[in-house]
C-alpha cells in the first residue's frame, strides 16, 4: 500500500486530460457546426 497515492494521482491526471480533451474536442465540434452552410448539413440536422 506504499504506492497507493502514486497510482490515485495517475489515475486523477489521467481522467483530468481525458476529460479537458473531451470538453475542448465539444467546444471545437459546436464551432465548426456553425461554419457548415444550411444546404451541406447533414440530414438529421435540418428543419424538416
């Protein structure tokens, strides 16, 4: 049990990049969202 901190902190680093990656990956998806013209959407996405 001498490791226990050493292996608590990895996994918090590991689960801190895993989901700060996540939240800016969403950021960048909502941005480029806005970029694409009305007439290039997908399917599911249009006002039908």
């Amino acid at each position: 049990m001498d490791y226990l901190g050493y292996l608590i902190s990895g996994w918090g680093v590991v689960l801190v990049a895993v989901a700060v990656y996540a939240f800016s990956l969403l950021r960048r998806g909502r941005a480029l969202t806005a970029r694409v013209p009305a007439d290039r959407r997908r399917w599911m996405t249009t006002d039908d």
